[in-house]
C-alpha cells in the first residue's frame, strides 16, 4: 500500500526558516557549547541579538586579546573547546596574538569573527580587515562564509578539526549579511572533510620496536610534553613509566602529565630545567619521546643533543616527527591509546645504576635559592603557596622569570594544572589566562604567579574577574624590571640594562581601585600571612610581593651551548 502523503501542517513543522545568526547559536548549542568570551561590535549584533535569549553564557573582557587568552586557558584547564566572537576589522586583528599563542601550544579553540557584508569586501569599507588572510599563519584552518547555507556545515567542521589530530585553533569569518540572511532548515547539516585524515593507533611493528628498544635500554628516559596532556594519556604514561621503571622528564608544557612527587620524576628540562634531567637525556641510551616536539628551548644545541641515544617518538602529528632531530623509531597516533599498546609489550627491569646515578645529581643540584636572604626571595613566594595549596591549584603564569620559577618550585601532581604559554611566550596571558580556568573550574583554586611587566599587560582583565565575581588569586613577583630580559643584559651584556626597568603603580591601590582586594608584601616574614589571606578571600586578590630585584633563574643552558652545558651549577652547589 503506498505511504500516504505528508500533511502540508507536517510538512510546515519539518522545516524552519532560521537566520544565520540563530543557526549559529543553535549549532553552538548542539555541539555543547556552554559558554563563550569576547566582545561586541556593529557586524556581530545580529548573533549577540540570538545569543541574548540562549542559554550559553557569555563573557566580556576588557580586551578582546584578554577574552582570546580566557577562551585558550578555559579550553586548557577543561579539555573543552574554546570559543571567542569578535566584531570586524579591529575586533578580529586584536585575537592575533592569542590565536598564534594557542596554535604553538597546539589548543583546541574556534574563534568566530565579523566580517563587513560580502558585496563590500575588498572595498576598504569601515572595519574591514582581510581576517582570514591575517590569521591563516596562527591557525589550524580557517574560513569565510558567503552563503548562509553554508553556515552550519562549515562550524561543524570548525569544531571537529580545532578538537582532533593536533588541535589547534580554527577561525570562521562571518560576512554581517550571512547573520541576518534566512535558510529553511530542516534538519543537520552534514560535515565534508575528504582531505582531513587521522591516524590514532600507531603501526604495531613500530610500536613492537618501541618496546623492544626500551627492554633493551640500559639508560633510558622518558621525555614528555604537552601531546601527553591534550591527548589524556597521564595515567597511561605513569603505568608505562612503572612498569617499565623509567624515569620521566617533562617540558614545560608536559608538567603535570606525571607526578613530580614520585621517585621517577626528573621534573622540567631543557633551558631552566633541572640539572638531573638534562644531564640525564645527554647520558641516556635511549630517549623516548612522548607527545613533544624537541624545540630549542628544550635540544640545546642540537648538534650535541642526546649524543649516545637512540630515539623514539610518539606523537600524532607526522610532521613533528624528524623535523628537529632525526628519529630512529617513529610511532604516529594518539599518545593515549600508543602508551596502552607499549605497556603491554615493555618488561620491567630495575635498572638500578642509573636510578643511582640520578639520585646522586639529583642530591648535588637540586633547585635551591638562598633561604636567608633578608629581601623576599620569588621562589620563596611560590614554595609557600605550594605549602599551603598542598600543592592543589591550579596555576596559570604570564611569561618571564616567574613563569620558570614557578616550573621549578611549584610541584605538580596531575595533567591541566599548569596553564602557560610556551611556545610563543605571551606576556599578559597570566591573569586572563587565570580567569578562564577558574571558569572553567568554579570549585578549585586558581592562581596567577605573574611578574610586575607581564601583568601590566592585560591587568585590566581585573575588572572583568570582578565583574563576574571570579575568586583568582594574583601573586605578582614585582622585581622592578623585565626580569629575563635584566638577566640576559646581566649576564651577556655586562648590566646594561636597557629599556628593561619601569616605574610600577600601586598594583595594591589599582586592585582595589578596580574592586578586588589588594595587599602589598615588602617583608619576608609577612609572606606567609599574606598567602593566607589571599587564600582565604573569596573575591579576586591581589598580593603584591616585593621581591629580589636582580635574582636569577638557575640553572641556565646558555643559546648555543649543549644541555650539560649549565650556568649558575656552581652557585646551586654554594647554596647546600
């Protein structure tokens, strides 16, 4: 019997006629999208119009390079995706820095910008831009919508691909007129990516190499990055690491993938690692490579870098494989489902004089500071609240002096705890950065250990932290100067310290000008108290700590110089 034909009432409910803007936020919702940052402007009234009667909750910076930090910090202390709108022309220009912030550090994050209408685009009209053109370098991918049907396609697309493989973010350019143009819409759009291919599981006779590289080491070291973290592996690592009984160095980006309490930790390496882990990786006889891409600040010279070592290297991305160092086993997929393979195949073996080995430089060049210095010492600051934290915050840093200290002091004990900026090494991103996790984490305590100059930057963001009675916690390690850039003039430039130093306000008065609550510290014996304090409050805090101005970060591999090539070993042995 032939099916009886649709009613014209049925038929009506099947198909909604939508604006671009509704699908848009419709989209967002189905995808999960709970909540956004950024900041308002003519071309994108007609989403804010929509966004005004959803549920998603919406998050206005004082600057939209702030709101770009937030949505990259959030989408790192949660393992979501993060997401920031953007009016056109100067609104688009200014999430720049936070994109290339968040394409170095491989962050899943989709950024939607404005655009002027598509029959005026390449007129110079009023806040125009070519934002595609400008952020193709900083993403993964981007595009411009010109047809309203193309709308929800192309955002489904944008999720999936700043989400999968190496993530990274991704950038949809939305024309004003495509917001307010109208579609029937009558069901999901479909996503069409015939050119984007993952590989997750890894080769099995590269991975059964792997394994048999690593039964037959007699010095290994794992070296673990960020991949580790964004892929969720953490605890797949530590039964690897167990198992197997390797000890475990960490980049900057990799703190937290394994606990720095555990015997196995060699904590950070490279450039102002430890010198345990730098003189392990350049001693070792295999080096395996997890989720990292060997990048400068981590290889020392390259040519003397893990001289003796056969290495392996595991990561998701082929195109990091052998780009920097030649790989001996290269093993291309997810680092979480790699490490479950290997483990199965690695026996555990004691390896007892190379844990001896590392026990003795671990006792002769621990990271130290002198203790009896009567002006407050910065790593001081962050080892007294990593005593009273018990080392459970999560912590987000601008980039400077602190941001290395906080590395070496501050011992982490699980994955998304640590929120910086490594590869591009942002200034500014610490306080927004701060403001994103504790977004994303409303429950747990958040703090930004942040210098004098990095938090000059965006210390507006205050403002917003108060607005949306956000509790983070600012320790500001205020030396005065820029204080890398004062070490380096220190150290190779004979003190001349050239446009390094600024006059700082009143970081106390302007927080509490702002309507957080503001403390100053100029006494070491006040330093515990006022970390109390600061913990205590539930407000946005404050705490500026007057500290050292001309300490360094120790150790130090000079530019050019191989990993067991340390400056300021001498001054650590001084200081037992």
């Amino acid at each position: 019997m032939p099916a009886k034909p649709e009613s014209p009432a049925r038929a009506a409910e099947a198909v909604t006629i939508k604006t671009g803007a509704q699908i848009l936020v419709d989209t967002l919702l189905d995808l999960g999208v709970d909540t956004m940052f950024g900041y308002t402007g003519g071309v994108v009234l007609p989403v804010f119009d929509k966004l005004f009667d959803s549920p998603i909750r919406f998050i206005i910076p004082r600057h939209e390079q702030g709101g770009c930090h937030m949505a990259d910090a959030y989408a790192r202390a949660s393992g979501k995706t993060g997401v920031i709108l953007a009016t056109s022309g100067p609104g688009a220009c200014n999430l720049v820095t936070g994109l290339a912030t968040a394409m170095m550090d491989s962050i899943p994050m989709v950024a939607l910008t404005g655009q002027v209408r598509t029959d005026l685009i390449g007129n110079d009209a009023f806040q125009e831009a070519d934002t595609t053109g400008i952020t193709r370098p900083v993403t993964k991918y981007n595009s411009i919508v010109k047809n309203v049907k193309d709308l929800e396609r192309t955002v489904r697309e944008a999720f999936h691909i700043a989400s999968t493989g190496r993530p990274g973010p991704v950038l949809i350019d939305l024309p004003v007129d495509v917001s307010v143009g109208k579609l029937p819409c009558t069901g999901k759009a479909e996503m069409d990516l015939p050119g984007y291919k993952l590989r997750t599981k890894g080769h099995a006779r590269q991975v059964s190499m792997a394994a048999e590289a690593i039964n037959r080491a007699e010095r290994p070291v794992l070296y673990v990055g960020g991949g580790v973290i964004i892929a969720n592996a953490a605890e797949e690592l530590r039964v690897l690491a167990e198992k197997a009984h390797v000890p475990v160095t960490m980049t900057l980006m990799g703190l937290g993938s394994y606990d720095q309490g555990k015997a196995e930790s060699l904590d950070m390496l490279g450039m102002h690692g430890s010198a345990y882990a730098n003189f392990a990786v350049q001693e070792s006889d295999l080096l395996i490579a997890v989720g990292a891409r060997f990048d400068d600040r981590v290889t020392g010279k390259l040519a003397t870098f893990a001289p003796n070592a056969k290495i392996i290297h595991i990561d998701i991305d082929p195109s990091s494989i052998s780009k920097n160092v030649h790989v001996d086993i290269p093993v291309v997929g997810d680092a979480k489902h790699i490490l479950v393979e290997l483990t199965k195949e690695v026996e555990h073996r004691d390896r007892t004089e190379w844990f001896e080995k590392i026990a003795q430089w671990k006792k002769k060049y621990p990271f130290r500071y002198d203790q009896n210095a009567g002006m407050i010492k910065p790593q001081y600051v962050i080892e007294e609240v990593w005593r009273q934290t018990k080392g459970d915050a999560v912590v987000a840093t601008g980039v400077g002096q602190h941001q290395m200290w906080s590395a070496q002091f501050y011992k982490f004990s699980k994955p998304r705890q640590f929120i910086t900026s490594g590869g591009l090494g942002t200034m500014g991103f610490g306080l927004p950065a701060a403001i994103g996790a504790q977004i994303a984490r409303p429950g747990e305590t958040v703090i930004d250990f942040d210098g004098d100059h990095s938090f000059n930057m965006t210390m507006t963001e205050l403002a917003t932290a108060v607005q949306y009675e956000l509790p983070v916690k600012v320790c500001i390690l205020n030396n005065g100067f820029m204080g890398m850039v004062r070490q380096w003039q220190e150290l190779f430039y004979g003190r001349r310290y050239a446009c390094s130093y600024l006059k700082n306000p009143d970081y106390a008065g302007v927080a509490r000008a702002l309507g957080a609550v503001g403390i100053t510290v100029d006494k070491r014996e006040d330093v515990p108290k006022a970390v109390t304090q600061m913990l205590a409050e539930k407000q946005p805090c404050v705490v500026d700590f007057r500290v050292e101005a001309e300490e360094n970060v120790w150790p130090m591999v000079p530019s050019g110089k191989s990993l067991n090539e340390m400056d300021g070993l001498d001054i650590l042995e001084r200081l037992i």
